[in-house]
C-alpha cells in the first residue's frame, strides 16, 4: 500500500511545485489533486499546460494519482445530470493527459421525495456511461463512498451493481458508522470485490475509527493501491505530514 494526500484540506493553497516538494519532503508518494484548488489542475488546461504537470510528476518522486472531481449523478434534472457525465469525460482525459490512473466522483445524496432505487438507478446508469469512457482511455471511474444516506456501503454496493462496469470502482471513504460491534469487517465485505486503487483515510489518531483494521482487511485482499489522506486542516501541515507518515507506516506494519 502507498500513502498519498488529497488537497482537500493539506495542499489546498500550494501550487503545483509545491505539493510535489513538499510530498517528497514528508514521504508522500501519490497526490490526488481536487478540483478548484491552487495546484490549477483543471480540464481548462491547454495540451501544452498538460504537458507539463505530466513532466513535472515524471521529474519527480510523487506519483500523479488523478483528478479528485465533484461529479456527481443524482440529479433529475436530465440537463444537468448530462452536465456532470459530460465533465466526468473532460476529467478522464485530463487524468490521462497528466499521467493520472483514474478520476474520483461521488454520490451526493438522495434526491428529496424521490424513490432511492431511481435515484441508485439514475446514478449507476451514468456511471456505467462514464465508466465506458474511461475504459476508452485506459483509466478508472473512483466512486467516493459519500453522500447522505450514499455513503451507506449498502447503497453503495447497488450503485455499482447498476453500473455493472469493472472500471467502475468504489474509493473507500473511512466514514463513521461502517463498524458493525466494533468491527469494520461487515462493511468492508460489501466492497471488497469492487475496490479500485484509492482509498481515503482521515485523521489515523481517532480511536473511534479501527484504521489497523482497516489496513489489515485491505491487505487481506491483496490491496496496493493508494491511501489518500483528506485529513483536517492544520497550520503546520508539512511538520503533521511527517508524524502522519510515522504512524501510517506503524499502522501498516506486518
């Protein structure tokens, strides 16, 4: 397993050459580089533009995971539902154009008076849509477990069963509520099978969250893929980063 950040909350102000020193500096082999943020990652990027973030990742020791996006499927406004695949399909081939594997995009919830089963169905249909895309181009559709209600892994698991496509995957998200008697098993069962090459992890401190074993079930099912941190903000965030590498590596440890 590899560790990597999210700029979600760490990088989310440094440019690009920043989040790739800082990442070699601290032990961070991978970044997953979120939308809207200062690192100008965008699909808004000429070839050119691309052309270089790619040289930038292959100068260096830090792995370019993919666009983290905020597509996202539910909306029953076929206009703007069109308008978040079409985005998705921008973000595949930015993903390839910089090196990345794969794009993140997420359910976001229920659709208020609506039936959950259309709602799953109208998102896996996209997906599956997207993921076809992104088969064309050699890259992964990174499902976030996330949303209202979305985030249950349950619901999750019907997502990807409509979407029925292998590169459509699920991005383990380490919310609360997945422990079942203090056990993180019975979640992870669900998705085990449907595990693409990120996973999120959050603060690794919080006692509340079994993250040993988490790292022991992802290595159960032979899991080398990415363990992006989305952990809070911190105003000392290079310092945290080296004492978060320390413990993932303790965590991790055989």
């Amino acid at each position: 397993m590899k560790l990597g950040i999210v700029t979600y909350m760490w990088g989310a102000d440094w440019d690009l050459p920043t989040l790739i020193k800082n990442c070699e500096a601290t032990g961070f082999e991978g970044i997953e580089l979120r939308s809207t943020h200062k690192h100008g990652v965008e699909p808004s990027l000429t070839k050119e533009q691309r052309a270089d973030v790619r040289k930038r990742f292959a100068d260096s020791k830090v792995t370019c995971v993919g666009p983290g996006s905020a597509c996202e499927y539910h909306s029953v406004d076929h206009g703007k539902l069109q308008q978040n695949i079409d985005l998705t399909k921008e973000f595949v081939l930015l993903s390839k154009d910089v090196g990345g594997s794969g794009v993140k995009v997420r359910p976001n919830g229920f659709n208020k008076g609506e039936e959950e089963k259309k709602t799953i169905e109208r998102m896996g249909l996209a997906l599956r849509e997207c993921g076809q895309f992104a088969a064309d181009h050699g890259q992964e559709i990174r499902v976030e477990v996330h949303g209202n209600g979305t985030q249950k892994p349950t619901v999750m698991r019907d997502i990807l069963k409509v979407a029925d496509h292998p590169k459509v995957v699920a991005c383990w998200n380490s919310n609360p509520g997945e422990t079942v008697n203090g056990s993180l098993k019975t979640s992870f069962d669900l998705l085990k099978d449907k595990l693409g090459s990120t996973t999120h992890i959050h603060d690794l401190y919080d006692a509340d969250y079994p993250y040993r074993e988490l790292f022991a079930l992802l290595k159960s099912i032979g899991y080398k893929g990415w363990c992006l941190s989305e952990s809070p903000a911190t105003t000392d965030t290079v310092r945290v980063m080296r004492y978060y590498r320390a413990l993932f590596d303790e965590l991790t440890r055989t």
